[in-house]
C-alpha cells in the first residue's frame, strides 16, 4: 500500500511517500495565499510529482470535523468559509482514502504510532510552537472530541486573572508559553527600559526559537525569566491534565523545545512539583521533529478503515 | 436480575436495591470506624437484609483499581492499607458479581444511565461537597485512566501562585470551591475583624451548605463574595476541561448545589465568559441526589460483562 504524507502548514506545504516512519521521496511548496482551490491544486501537484499513492493523508491548522471538513483555520488566506478538505483533494488527486485531520492532531498520531509514545494507550502531547497545542490519546485512541476542539491545551487557563491570551480569553498557558508571547513578553519588558539579548538578537524581526537558545547560553536574566514562567505554564497544565484525565506519559515537541532540548526535563520537574509523590509523569522530547506531520498524516491514512 | 447498590460513605452506608433508577428496599448504617473488616460485615448484613441479589456496586471514597481494590482513601479510618473490597464482599456475601468504584465514577455512572446525562456520550460532572469531585465520560465510556486519578478535578489548577489547598497544592480549584475550603476562609475573614452572617450562623459547628445558602439570601457580602470566587473557579475548571477534551455538556451536583440551585447557571456563565461563541458547554443540575450513589453503584454492577 502506497502512502502520501502532507503537511499544510500557513508558510509551507509538505508532502512525502512514507512506509511506518520511513520517509522517502519529498516535495515542497509555498503555501498558496489565493484560497482552497490553489492550495488543493499544489498538493494535487505535489502528489503527481511524487507517482501518486493508495492512500493519502493531510495534517492541517484549525478545526476538523469528522467529514475531513475545515472549518476556522485563521493561518491559512482565504479559509474563512468551511473547506470540504478531504472531498476536494480526493476528487484532484483521484484517491479515494483520503483522510485530513488538524496538524496537532497528525503530529500526535506519529508519535504515537511511531515515534516517542510508540505502543502507550495514555498519552498527553505538547508542542510549544508559535502557540501551543497538544493531543490526547486515552485508551489506545486518539481523542478528537465532538467538536473537534482537542488540540487546544494552550488555551487551558494556568491564571485565572492572568495574562491576556492572542485568542481573548485571560491567563491561558499559550499567553505564557507561546513563542509569539514570550516575544511579546520581551519586547514589553525592553520598551519598559529592561535590556535583554532578545531584543538585541532580534532586533526588528521576528524572534526565533534559536533566539531563545542563544540568549539563555548568553544567560540573559530576562530570556531565563520569561522560559521558568513558560515552563511553569506547561508544567501546571501537565499536572492539571494528569489529575482531570490521568495520563501518565507526557510527549514535549515543536520548535521552542527543539532548539532548547532542556525544556523537556525543566517541565517534568515543574509539572512534578505540582503533583503528589507517584504520579508524575514521564516527559519526553518529541522523536519525529520536521517529520511530525508527514509521518502522522500517512499514518492517520493508514489507519482509515 | 436483582441488584443492590451500596454507597460506603465516610459516616454512613447507603444500601438498596434498584431497578433502573428505581429505589426498592433501603438500609442505612453508620460507616464502622474499626477498619475494613467491620465494613465488610456492616455490608454483608445490610446485603441479607435486603434478601440477597445476583449482583453487587459498591461506591467508596479513595482510588480503585481495576480489580476493586480501594488504595488511599483517608476519610475512612483504618483504611490505610489497600483493601482488595470486591473480593471481600464476595467472599462475604456469596454474590460472584460484585464491581467496586470510587464514589465520584459511580455518581457520574448513576447521572449517565439514569439522570440527568441520559445518553449522551461526552459529559463532565462535577460534585461540590466537602471537596470537589467529578467524573468524565468520553465517547460513551467512562474514563478510569491506568492510575484510578480520573475524579480529582479538584486539583486542577485555577491559580498558579494561589490559594493552598488541603492536599498541599496550589491554587486548585477545591480551594475555592470545596465546601470545606469556604468554611475556612469565612473563619479566616471573620478572625480578621470582618463581620459574616456565615459564622454568625454556624458558630463553632461546621458551616454546612445551607449556612451558605442562608447567608446568602440574607445578602451577607462575605458569602457573595466566597461563593462568586468558588463559581469563578469552576467555571475556570469548566472551560479548561472544554478545551483540554473537548466536554459539551457538564451536570453539576452535590450538596453544596443541593442548597445552591442557582450556582448551575452561575457556573454556566463564567465558564461561558472564558469561551469563544458556541463553544460554551450545556451545564444542568444532578438529578439524582442523595441516591446517585446507590442508583449509580447498581448501575456499575449492571454493566458487568
């Protein structure tokens, strides 16, 4: 059985053949700003490209339902209608297993089926990106939840009178962990007369993962602060995820932990100090990386009945 | 098929037997304070008194595992060691059938099969009593978790930095919302020269949910005051449990509601005012009262394969 694996993400389109975690032959495309019909045809494309598939699978921002419908997905130009997903790209492609989930969701499926969390039926995932969103898998299933809201840890509140969140609501973990936030974060606390190496690396642009990493290694007091409140933020949700659905194994990835791998045992301990002695649990580094969303998608393709 | 329910409380033990949600035959004895043994006996009693019956739930404070061995429950004395319940009571009883849970699942099993969540497949309860419990069904299926954790909604987290609560934590929910946790902070207010109807009422005797409930109609600005920090919290707890798994509908229950009926649309309110348009869960009362536990105890032991 032949698989594709696709990540839409809002810059660029990913697309591989995949066996299990083996990628082979891959493609990539800026992602189309002229709506769903472009961004349809580019993955058609990249599909034909690639010798087509049996089966193909599509990782993607925003809210999917259980048709492979789009609905909300603010990072791609042009979604703001629901975007019968699955349907459009299998009558483009001629595939008719066509499966589409939200990238939170994909990434969660490759590791589980794959990668860190291979073979445990209790699985929480946090990938501290931009934002931040996570997955669950309770019982050996991928929980998506009626209306497809799974994925939407960041926005579990960590202070309730606390820092507003980009989404509106206030003291959410994304407001604190975010890498957009933390961004913020430091270019309020540099305008406020504080200087830090953040803003110095920075400078106008947009402030990287590696930023973080560098001014940490450059031990800038104000990079250290705003790390231990993220850490704190995704180590209370942990602990507050361990008592509201018990899940005993914790998957930490996404660029921020990528490039400060310190984080994954920064957070255990911080959702560890939370928690009575005995039910801490085991954190570990995301293993799939960039291939997350492939590897997930085949395997999200693979899984359809 | 006769089915008893037992509900094994911290003071007394509720038995009966039940059709559906139907009540038959009730006992009621003080919980024994000499350990498992003398439980186990006050049940076998109650059980030959009420003629016997095919099969047996039991309802207990304190975590079980899958083969009904409670571990950990502190308001029952001497019950320090785990107490493989179920085979006890079998041995004791001569019923073969017998399932054991903690009493929160068994709540959130009696509203699901019987009250006030009747099929539907994905609901959050919630019981504010002395603390605050509560129970998840997902996909139809109770969630148990690998560690019995589910029903410590209490501990998550509303506030990182925030009030102590009596496990030792921080800023749990149950230190605002817990029956208990009011009580102290009433005493606390009232110490430091502030005057409350709540301990006027009370005097030296536990402030019971009715005492809260009084003081509030008699408009007494400190029990408006903790009541509105205690459905702050849930609603808090509410709205990050809709985004942790995504729950669209919640029955809230227990004593503390029992008095308060108002506190339902409350809590809908504030977890509505942390949620985007439309994804606000539906949040009703607990239908079934004091008999959730015998109800739901007999609808456990009715689901046994």
């Amino acid at each position: 059985m032949d698989v594709i694996g696709v990540d839409l993400g809002g810059t660029k389109v990913l697309a591989a053949t995949v066996d299990g975690a083996t990628v082979g032959d891959r493609r990539k495309r800026p992602t189309p700003v002229d709506g769903p019909t472009a961004v349809v045809a580019a993955i058609a494309g990249m599909v034909r490209e690639l010798g087509g598939a049996d089966r193909l699978g599509i990782g993607t921002p925003g809210y999917v339902d259980d048709e492979g419908v789009v609905r909300g997905a603010p990072n791609l130009a042009g979604w703001d209608e629901p975007v019968p997903l699955a349907a459009l790209v299998a009558e483009a492609t001629g595939i008719a297993a066509v499966a589409v989930d939200n990238d939170v969701n994909v990434a969660t499926m490759g590791e589980v089926a794959h990668g860190a969390a291979a073979g445990r039926p209790d699985v929480l995932t946090v990938f501290m990106g931009t934002g931040v969103g996570g997955g669950l898998v309770l019982g050996g299933e991928l929980r998506r939840g009626p209306r497809g809201l799974v994925g939407e840890i960041g926005h579990v509140v960590v202070e309730r009178d606390g820092r507003r969140c980009a989404c509106g609501g206030r003291g959410h973990m994304e407001a604190y962990a975010g890498r957009a936030a933390m961004e913020a974060e430091a270019r309020r606390r540099h305008a406020a007369g504080e200087a830090t190496a953040l803003v110095d690396r920075a400078g106008d642009r947009r402030m990287k993962s590696g930023t973080f990493a560098k001014a940490l290694a450059d031990r800038d007091p104000v990079a250290a602060e705003i790390l231990a409140e993220a850490v704190d933020a995704v180590g209370c949700v942990v602990a507050s995820a361990v008592m509201l659905v018990d899940v005993p194994f914790v998957v930490l990835g996404g660029g921020v932990v990528e490039k400060l791998p310190r984080l994954v045992g920064d957070v255990a301990a911080a959702a560890a100090a939370r928690l009575d002695d005995g039910l801490a649990p085991e954190v570990v580094a995301a293993a799939l990386g960039d291939d997350a969303g492939i590897v997930g998608a085949a395997a999200l393709a693979a899984s359809l009945p």
